[in-house]
C-alpha cells in the first residue's frame, strides 16, 4: 500500500438503539428491554380470543427469549483470554481501539457481513502489524481478534484475498460497471448496492470505506471521480467515505511514526545491552587473568 500512509479509529459505529412497541389491539405484542442482557419478549396474549368484561379472570403467557448480546468488556476479555502474550503499546492501542469500535459496529441491528468490509479489516489489521517481531504471533493475534467478535477469521482473509485478486484485473470502467456484468465479486458488490439504497441490512463504516479505497489501488485508479463514481453505483455517501479516508491517512501517517520511534528504541536498547555484556565479558576475562597471575607467584 504504496499510496497510504495510518488508523484513528474513534466514532467508527455506534450501538444500535433498540426501539419498544407495545400494541393493546394486538394479541402478539412485542417489545425490548436493553442494559447488558437483552430481551425479546412475544406471545404476551389473553387464554381468551378477545378480552370480555363478563370474564371472572384473564390468563396472560409470557415467553421470553434471552439474546444475551455479549458486553464490550466480554468481547476484550475474549481476545485475551484467546491471545495471552503480551503485545507492544504501540500495536495494542490501537487493537484494543479497534476492537471496541468493531464490537459496536457488529452489535447493530444493521450489521450484516460482507466482504468489503473484510477487506477494509484486513487491509487496517496487516498495516498496523507490519513489522511485528513475529510472522505467527501476528497470524495468532488476527484469528484472536476475529474470533473475539464471534466470526470466522478464514473467511475474512479469503474473502479479502478474493476482492483484492478481482480489483488487480480491474480498471477504472469495470469497477464502477460492476452492476451491468456478473460474476462472483460482480453479485456481491449487487447485493451490497441493494441493501445500501433501501438501508435494509446494511452498516456502513470506516472500514468499509477502507475497503473501497483498497479496490480502487490495486486497481491502479488515481483519477478521483471514479471513487465517486463507485460510491454512486453502491448507493454509499461520498463526503462520508472522503472523511473516513482522510482519518484512515492520518492515523496511518501517525503509526509508521510511532514504529519508528519503536524501532529506535529496540536498537537502542540492543546496542546499551550489548555494551553492558561485552563489559560484563572484560570483566570476567580480567578477574580470571588476575586469579592466574595470583595463582602462578
């Protein structure tokens, strides 16, 4: 990602609100009660057909359904418990921000995966982990983090392959004429549109903006009315998405300053280490020279 350069994740989502109706001319009513457990409560009906002022009793059945969405804090305290190694400040802040704000998008009555999305993940996950000490801790904090919010790490990477494979053959006509071809990336980018217009299963996000971006470079698309071509074509905001993207830079800008410093760090230390063993090593190399001598008179 030649072109890009960091991520504030902060205002990415916010928890969906939860609306109550209760309807007295209806015999099935429904309604929500919401603080850290949820509830969806139905089948709340008289043992009668209709109510009678001449009935001695009314009977009222009350089945209630818990759907128990997990907290912010359970969804951390499961990327924890899955992952328990420690991780550097300058990557764990930034995990641990996002998290949170992926906990609040997924928990939306909107959410609905897709593979944009994904790919928008993916490409913020392996920007802020390039350079990690470990190519496997890396693999491991990623199927961690994914798992934490209750999805399948497997299929984000393979879908954000697949996107990433389909944008590279692409050019700037085919990526906005997605709606008059077909094909497998061609159907999903259909449904995504759909959903978008109506607002029908479908949350957008910085991540999701992110996604757009990444088609558009591997892509090699510089002119900047085909990103708004193709917001059109998606039904997305394009103000929305030129903003996402601007703080998507800076933070990006912001973290390769913030592993250099790291880096510097690391070697400085190295390098102060070092000295204080090769001292250590003259030392010793001495203390044993003087034993010999003493030993020798």
């Amino acid at each position: 990602m030649a072109a890009v350069t960091s991520v504030s994740f902060s205002a990415i989502a916010q928890s969906a609100e939860r609306k109550s109706s209760v309807s007295p001319s209806r015999s099935v009513d429904t309604f929500r009660f919401r603080s850290n457990l949820s509830f969806d409560c139905f089948n709340v009906r008289s043992s009668n057909s209709s109510f009678s002022s001449n009935s001695s009793t009314s009977r009222f059945v009350v089945h209630c359904m818990s759907t128990d969405l997990p907290t912010v804090a359970e969804t951390k305290m499961n990327f924890l418990k899955a992952y328990k190694r420690p991780i550097p400040t300058v990557y764990n802040t930034v995990l641990q921000e996002l998290i949170v704000q992926q906990h609040l998008i997924k928990y939306k009555k909107s959410y609905r995966y897709d593979p944009v999305f994904a790919l928008g993940f993916v490409t913020v996950y392996d920007q802020l982990m390039e350079g990690y000490p470990s190519e496997e801790d890396r693999d491991a904090i990623f199927k961690a983090y994914i798992e934490a919010l209750n999805e399948d790490p497997v299929q984000y990477r393979a879908d954000a392959q697949k996107f990433e494979e389909w944008a590279r053959t692409q050019n700037a006509n085919t990526l906005v004429d997605f709606s008059s071809r077909d094909g497998e990336v061609e159907n999903i980018l259909k449904d995504i549109a759909q959903r978008a217009g109506t607002k029908d299963s479908f949350c957008y996000s910085r991540l999701f903006a992110v996604g757009l971006f990444r088609l558009l470079e591997l892509a090699n698309v510089t002119d900047p009315t085909i990103l708004e071509k193709l917001c059109a074509s998606l039904n997305i905001n394009k103000k929305s998405v030129d903003r996402d993207l601007d703080v998507y830079r800076n933070l990006l800008s912001k973290l390769v300053q913030a592993k250099e410093l790291l880096k510097e760090y690391v070697e400085r230390e190295k390098k102060k280490r070092g000295e204080r063993e090769s001292q250590k090593a003259n030392e010793a190399v001495t203390k044993c020279l003087g034993d010999y001598q003493y030993a020798g008179r």
